[in-house]
C-alpha cells in the first residue's frame, strides 16, 4: 500500500504556493459526560476532515490548598520531568461501537515521545504546556539543581510558576494547573499527519479519556505541612475540553474526497500495545536473567520501548513525611511518578525476535543504551544530567561530595523542606530515572508517518522475549535487591480501511 493511493488530503494539511484553498475552524468542545475520572466527548460531524493538531485540555486541581497559607507551608507541585502528564491514563477512540484506536498509558507515551525533543524546547514551551522543568543550573560547588520558576509572591512577572492549588471558575482565585496536550500525541496512530473524514462516517465518532488522581503518582509535595494529613492529599481533575480544528476544503477537493471515501481507502498507521511485568525482590547477588514474554506472533512492528522502574514504596528509605503513601515512598516516585525509568547494576539487555538476538552482545552499558534509544527515537535523545546512568546509593543515603546532582528543589520561591521530602529524596528523585531502552525495528517515514511496503519488522510463529540481567542483593533498602516493574511499549503497523462510511481495521 503505497501512499500515492490515499487521497493527500488524509496525510497533509499545507497550503502550495499560497493557494488558499483551505478553511479552518475550531469547536470548543465539553465532555458529554465525566465521571468516575472519565471524560466521554462524542465529536460532532463538521468541516471536510478532523485535523490531528486538535487538543486536549484539562486542569489539575489539589483541592486542599488555603490561598490565606499561600506563604507560610504550602507547596505542592506537578513531576518533575513529565508534569500534568502523570494525569492521563488510557484514552479511547470508537466509531460507533467498534475500538479505533487505543493508547493503554498516554502519560509515560507521551513522554517517551518527548525524549528526543530540543532541551530548548523543552524548557521553553514544553515545560508551559504541562508543567514540567527540564531547566537546570550549576550550585556554586559544581553541582547540577533543577532550575526554578517564578515565585508565587511575583506574580507580576508573568512567569510561569510550577505551585499549584485548588481550581476556580472565577480566574483570579484559579490556582490549578492547566495543561495542554495535542490529539495526535494522545492517539500515535494519528502521527505522520492524519486527518480523520468525520463528516463521511456514518457512525458517531467517541473518544474517552481516563484521568489519574492518586496525589503520590501525580503531585509532589515540597513543602506542605498541616494541610497534608488525611484527607489533605485530594487531587482532582477539572474542565477537561477537546478544542477540534475542522479544516474545510473547495468544492472540487471536497468531490474527490467524498468520491474516494465512497470507493474505500486503505491508511497505514501505528498501534501501541502494552505489557506490563513485575520483578521479584532478588537477594542473590550474582547476574540474574528475566525473559519476558512479549508474544506478536505475525505483527509487523515497529519500535519497543522498555521502561524498567524500582517499587515505588521500600520499607526504610525514610523520605520525609509528605507523601500520601507515607515516609517509604521513594524519592524517584516522588519526583517522577510512573514516568521513569531507572538502570539496575551491571544492567544488561537483549531482545530476540524471530529466534535471533537483536544485538550481537548484550547491551551493558549506559552509553550503549543511550545510543540505541537516540537510533529507535531517530533524533538524539535530551538526558538530564545524571539521569541516564546508574546510581550506587542506598535510597535516602548522606550526600556525599562527589554527588553531581543537587539536593535541593525550589517551587514557587521556596525551597524543599526535608520534613516533608528529605534532600537526599530531591537527589533520588532525578538521578538515573530517565533510562528508557529502545529497539529500533524499523524507521518512520515522513513526519512520523508509516508504509508497510518500507517499513515494519514482521515476526514469525515464535515469540519476542525481552531478556533483562542484572545483580541483586540482600539489603532491606539496596536498589538492586528490591521488586521492579517493567513496562513494554509495543508499537506495530495496522492499516485502517473507510469505505462508503464504513469503518474497520487489520494488521498490515
């Protein structure tokens, strides 16, 4: 299926030399219903097609804040390098009755999406978007420190400041957070430019979003005392919207497009598929092998992305006293959330497909990982200063002079209160925590689009095992003894196929 076939219209929205044959109008749109954290927007038939630049937005409220404390105690925050993205779950889009397209954990996507984003961009129009600080600077003993906002007692500054509170109608007293995200990085199988011919469908278009608000995997408290004793640790989801741009052609396009939809076409895209596995506690202090079964049995695939994380909560890491969790939760989970990935010691990986290992020799070393992710990402991935490599201290340990990360964190003009998270956690929370592992199966096309006559690596009748090695040990608190998750994100080819109106998918 070459793409020559599709109709241009579906895979690009740009003007030629300035022929202004396009119209595009935005619909505000509010969910038809939200309960339980679930959103439900039923999208209205407008336009010639649906653009994928469309958004999401949302607004992340802790409902305990008092703005009469504002500056004595309290300071909550998003994550560290993800932000409001901790917030999203799973998001679903339907055609009538029948799943479209599914994204099993949008948050750790989308931000494994990011990794390879210009640090620039990053700091300086990601960070706006959802709350994260991928800025640093240098302490004046060498060390690296999270940059810092705006305080919240300037706020004629007009600077963005990270602390958030509770969520208000009336905007002066509106202290949440509000993010924003784009509808083709919630859905990947959007990417490469696809626009979606709503108005052909004869079956209403659904999409569902499911938000988080468990305030240890989303929030991060800095400083706030008093008010975060049950039940001061309520977090909630507020004014979710869908803002749909509908572009508009002429009528000689808009014939050829009604034309083609009626005779059926046949789009390329890309589906996320989602493992999850859990590690045991391991005292054995020698290499240990973990195959994980992956299966994709006759999948065309495309790219693996493999976060391995440490539990979140470990008995005895005496983090401070401010997470809903208790003292025990880490300050990795503190800081980042499930949107982490952290190396193990003498790390080791390979994955074998089609009864053949990928790489010749297991992959042992940071600067090996990095760069075969940076290949899987196709552009050079943005690593945190010591956030790649790992880090040999017990959770919660002294500092130690040679640290290289800071343990300080400032939000909205005050600094971490070790009471609430010690600074040996701020210092565990952004040191080796963003080592993700890439296989790089084969390469997107254009804009991130695919073509199965390109692209794709097809799997036999044997299955993908994921083989991890690493050392355990014996300490209560030792980072390599204790349970791990992975988590595995498959993304493979399928084609989508319209005709007359009519709707359904199957594997490329």
């Amino acid at each position: 299926m070459s793409n020559s076939m599709i109709p241009s219209v579906l895979i690009q929205n740009s003007a030629v030399n300035e022929n202004q044959d396009s119209v595009l109008n935005t619909v505000r749109l509010n969910p038809n219903s939200f309960a339980n954290n679930t959103a439900v927007f039923m999208i209205p038939r407008a336009g010639s097609v649906l653009d994928h630049n469309s958004s999401l937005v949302w607004s992340v409220s802790w409902d305990n804040y008092d703005n009469a404390r504002l500056n004595d105690d309290q300071r909550v925050s998003l994550k560290q390098f993800s932000g409001a993205l901790n917030s999203l779950q799973r998001a679903r889009l339907y055609v009538g009755g029948r799943l479209l397209f599914t994204n099993q954990d949008v948050g750790q996507t989308v931000h494994i999406d990011k990794l390879s984003t210009n640090p620039d961009h990053l700091a300086e129009v990601e960070d706006v978007k959802l709350g994260s600080q991928h800025s640093f600077k240098f302490t004046g003993n060498g060390k690296v420190q999270a940059g810092h906002d705006n305080d919240t007692a300037k706020p004629l500054y007009n600077r963005l400041s990270r602390a958030i509170g509770s969520y208000s109608e009336i905007a002066a007293n509106n202290k949440s957070f509000e993010a924003t995200l784009l509808l083709h990085d919630m859905f990947p199988a959007l990417k490469g430019g696809l626009q979606l011919p709503v108005k052909y469908l004869k079956e209403e278009v659904r999409i569902e979003v499911d938000f988080e608000t468990s305030f240890d995997e989303i929030a991060v408290n800095i400083k706030a005392t008093n008010p975060l004793t049950a039940p001061g640790f309520t977090m909630s989801i507020k004014n979710p919207l869908l803002y749909l741009d509908y572009l508009s052609y002429d009528p000689v396009v808009e014939a050829g497009l009604a034309e083609s939809m009626m005779e059926g076409i046949a789009i390329p895209y890309r589906e996320i598929s989602y493992i999850q596995k859990g590690l045991p506690i391991n005292a054995n202090t020698g290499l240990n092998n973990e195959d994980i079964l992956l299966g994709f049995q006759g999948k065309l695939l495309m790219k693996i992305y493999v976060s391995h994380r440490n539990a979140d909560v470990i008995a005895g890491t005496a983090a401070g006293d401010g997470a809903e969790g208790g003292a025990d939760v880490t300050g990795a989970a503190r800081l980042q959330g499930r949107c982490r990935s952290q190396r193990g010691e003498d790390f080791e990986y390979n994955l074998i497909v089609n009864d053949i290992f990928i790489h010749d020799q297991n992959v042992d070393t940071a600067s090996q990982q990095y760069n075969f992710l940076s290949q899987t990402k196709q552009n050079p991935v943005y690593a945190y200063p010591n956030s790649f490599d790992y880090y040999q201290v017990p959770w919660n340990g002294g500092a130690a002079a040679g640290d290289l990360t800071s343990d300080k964190i400032k939000i909205g003009g005050t600094e971490n209160a070790p009471a609430q998270i010690t600074d040996a956690a701020v210092r565990d929370g952004m040191s080796n925590v963003g080592a993700y592992i890439g296989f790089d199966l084969s390469k997107y096309g254009p804009d991130g689009g695919v073509n199965p006559q390109n692209s794709g690596f097809r799997v036999g009748s044997t299955p993908i095992i994921l083989r991890i090695a690493q050392k355990g040990a014996a300490g209560a608190i030792s980072p390599p003894g204790v349970s791990k998750q992975v988590d595995v994100f498959c993304e493979s080819v399928k084609i989508l196929q319209i005709r007359n109106g009519l709707v359904d998918t199957m594997d490329a």
